[in-house]
C-alpha cells in the first residue's frame, strides 16, 4: 500500500470526496481517510436519505388528495418499505462515490485519521495502524447531531436525526425539537404519514434564518396540516420512565406538558473534530470549529478544513464548493474567495423554501434602500394547474443601483429555480434585466419575472 502522497483527505462526504477528485484532475496523487461509508453524512444520513423520504411522503399526499385530480385512489404507506427504499437510495449513491474515487485513481484507507505531526496521520481500522503521509492534509471530517444537555438520546425514546431516518415502526405522535432544515423537512414527513407532530422552537419563529414573510408562510402550511408549532419555546426535561414520553417545555405563558411517543431532537449539530490529535500539532480551534483563512488554510502549513468543522455554513454544497476553492488554490490556480453573502439555501418540506442574498431585515440592518416585489402563487398558473397554491416568491433590490440583493422563495419546486437567482445576483444583474428577460408560460420560474415587475410598480398578473 502507498503511504506517500501529495495530498491526503480525510472524510469523503461532499467536502472530502470533491476535494479529493478535484486534486486528481490537477495530477496530484490523492488518499482519502474514511472511517465509515463513503459519501459522508450527506450521501448516508443528510441529504439524500431525508429527500428520498420526502419523496415517498410526497406521493402519499398526492394520493390522499387524487380525488381532486379527478383520480380515484386508495394508497396505503408501508412505512418498512418507505424507510427501505431510503436505505437503498443512499446505497446506490454511496456506490457512486466508490466509483468516482476509483475512476480518479484514489486511494481509499477505512479508518480513523490522527494526526502525528503536520504531514502524516496515523489510520486506525480495527487496531490496525498504518502511517500515512503528505504536504497538503484537507480535513473533511464533518458534523453529527448535537445533544442537548437536558434532553439525552436514548436512540428509542428520545432519539436523533439518524435514528429518525431508520426508525422499525412508525410512531404515533413525535416532539421535534428544532426548526431548522432537518427539524421542519422531518416534521413534514412523519406529519404527511399519519404521525402527530410538535415542533418546538427556541426561536420567535420556525426556520429563524429565512425571511421573516418565509417563516410565517411555512408556519400557516404547516398549522392547515396539523403540526403544532410552539415558538418562544424550550423543552427543559424528557420524562421517559412511562409509556409516552412526558415533555417539560417553556413556554411565553409557561410550563406546558406535552406527552409524545418519540422525542426528536433536531438543535443543530457538533464538529467532527475530537480524537484527530489537532492539539498536538497546534491547530487553532474556536468554539469547537477549526480556524481557517479565506482558502481554508488553517495556522499550520499544509494542514486546511473544509465543510461542517469550519465556521461556514454547514451545507453540502457549500463544503463541495470549499473544497474546490481550497484545492484550486493548493495547485497555485487563480482562485477568488467564496462569497457567503449569496449562498443558496434550500428546505425541501411542502411547500419547499429556496433563498439567496440578504433577507429584507439583514438589508435594512445594512443601510440599504430598498424595493421589494412578491409574486403570491395564487396567481400563479402553473401552481393552480399543479393544485399547490401556497407561497409566493419574494425579490430584493438595492433602490440605489437597482441592483438584485435577496430572493426568497417558498413554494413548488422553488428549490429548482434559486440556482438562477445566484447568477444573478453574483452578474450584479438588476431589476429591468430580470423584467425584459422573457420567462416561459406556465412555469413557476415566471414567478422571478413577476416577483421582479412587482418591485416595479409594472405587475400586469397582480
């Protein structure tokens, strides 16, 4: 086995395994770290696994409501087959992994990297030690569910998202504790497939880093569909001695119990930064994530961080994106920085949430005069013909320049369309770019042309 490289990663989640291609095109020969299955937590427990989920709950809704298609339908959810056809997904995707590494001439070692000194890593797989060494370490390691001090899993009762992706029954009702993507994607699952749900957020609102209108939006869906939503809210203790779980939540009024069958504690998540020996070496940490430069450069030479351990926002598109930057600029390519001003952000729940840029808030904080246009998809052809109606897409210009600075989407296939809004907002494209532009009829892409005449006082559909 090769113990020689030029570049070693260790993690191969969209961070590490994009790294490592990446560095394989630019002829660098490349080793990847892995201590569990390829593709990371995104491709096994994160992105694919929950979509492939969300999908099934989905179909279900659309059969539950054939009637109004003018179709006669009785569907019945296995929920065994459900949570299997997940597992399949994120196999199928793992293996595609495998493939791209092997394709690229990578080196793939199971084990658990730790560092030794600033150029080698010691690999441990199952007391077995090897020595590995290179002038350029990515560490690519990622992020796992972060426990709560007061609310311990137990992975039956009280449980994390993992847990919650492979779950041997179906619970009757579930307390989620969070409200950001993984918590509210979750909660629209098990609310679709017949589970009773309650989402608790510590936060004045549910999904607190969308737009203000975004939140409330989402908040009224999911209320029409049954999920009880406690905002200003804190569980401060998970009883489980008894059959149900007796919840102890803090709320404006109070102390208010809530009895679940299963607990889902969704708060975020915790660096994967313990046990690879950075003290050792003397890698800068602060509040549990690694320190890096523009280029992910970390205080030692030859040692970078990509992905969930840095203080960035912890999305799979963003590690990949990282993890060019960092390689690119480790091969002596022209690179810019990202700008993390204008990052997509997407939450597949029903009716799905896409944004970009600055939030209508974050812009006034800023100083900006702004316009601001929305396109409620009431008026919206293509989504009366699709019968999902809910939502709207919202447009934020600088009034100065004209120039696009935000675009906040909750609706149908919204997710599909914001791509678009990142060109756009990194051309400086402005206002009447976006009018003039001719958008296809019925599309919910042409909601981008009215959100954008709406700014303008020029609305013809409004």
């Amino acid at each position: 086995m090769n113990t020689s490289y030029d570049l070693i990663v260790i993690g191969s989640g969209p961070g590490g395994y994009v790294a490592a291609v990446r560095a394989s095109q630019l002829g660098m020969k490349v080793a990847v770290v892995e201590k569990d299955l390829l593709g990371g937590i995104c491709l096994n427990w994160g992105c694919i696994p929950t979509k492939a989920l969300l999908k099934s709950a989905q179909t279900l809704q659309y059969a539950k409501h054939a009637d109004s298609y003018g179709i006669s339908c009785n569907a019945q959810m296995d929920f065994e087959k459900v949570i299997l056809r997940s597992r399949n997904i994120s196999a199928t995707m793992s293996k595609g992994i495998e493939f791209l590494l092997k394709k690229n001439n990578i080196d793939v070692i199971k084990g658990f990297a730790s560092f030794c000194s600033a150029n080698t890593v010691e690999v441990d797989s199952n007391n077995e030690k090897c020595e590995l060494s290179a002038p350029h370490i990515i560490i690519a390691a990622g992020a796992r569910s972060r426990s709560l001090d007061n609310v311990l899993t137990d992975e039956k009762k009280v449980i994390g998202y993992r847990q919650a992706l492979t779950l041997a029954k179906q619970p009757k009702s579930m307390l989620i504790i969070g409200s950001g993507a993984i918590g509210s994607e979750l909660a629209y699952f098990y609310n679709t497939i017949g589970t009773q749900v309650t989402l608790v957020e510590f936060l004045s609102a549910i999904v607190p880093n969308e737009d203000d209108d975004i939140s409330a939006q989402l908040s009224r869906s999911f209320r029409k569909n049954g999920i009880k939503i406690m905002t200003d809210s804190s569980v401060e203790n998970v009883d489980t001695s008894g059959d149900m779980c007796r919840i102890t939540v803090k709320t404006r009024k109070g102390i208010e119990i809530v009895e679940a069958e299963t607990v889902l504690s969704a708060a975020g998540i915790t660096p994967n930064i313990e046990g690879l020996n950075l003290e050792k070496i003397g890698v800068e940490t602060e509040k549990g994530k690694i320190k890096t430069d523009e280029f992910y450069k970390t205080n030692i030479e030859g040692i970078y961080a990509v992905g969930d351990i840095i203080a960035t926002p912890a999305l799979a598109h963003v590690a990949s994106a990282e993890a060019i930057t960092c390689v690119e600029k480790i091969a002596k390519k022209d690179v810019k920085p990202i700008n993390y001003r204008n990052i997509p952000a997407c939450i597949y729940t029903s009716p799905e949430i896409a944004s970009a840029g600055l939030t209508e808030k974050q812009a006034v904080a800023e100083g900006y005069q702004i316009k601001t246009g929305k396109f409620p998809f009431t008026a919206s052809g293509k989504a009366t013909a699709t019968g999902e109606r809910d939502g709207f897409v919202k447009l934020i210009f600088d009034a100065v320049t004209d120039k696009l600075i935000g675009a906040h989407c909750i609706g149908t296939n919204v997710t599909e369309i914001i791509a678009g809004i990142v060109t756009a907002v990194n051309l400086g494209v402005k206002g009447h770019d976006i009018i003039k532009s001719i958008h296809p009829h019925p599309t919910i892409s042409e909601a981008l042309m009215e959100a954008a005449a709406a700014a303008y006082d020029e609305s013809v559909n409004i």
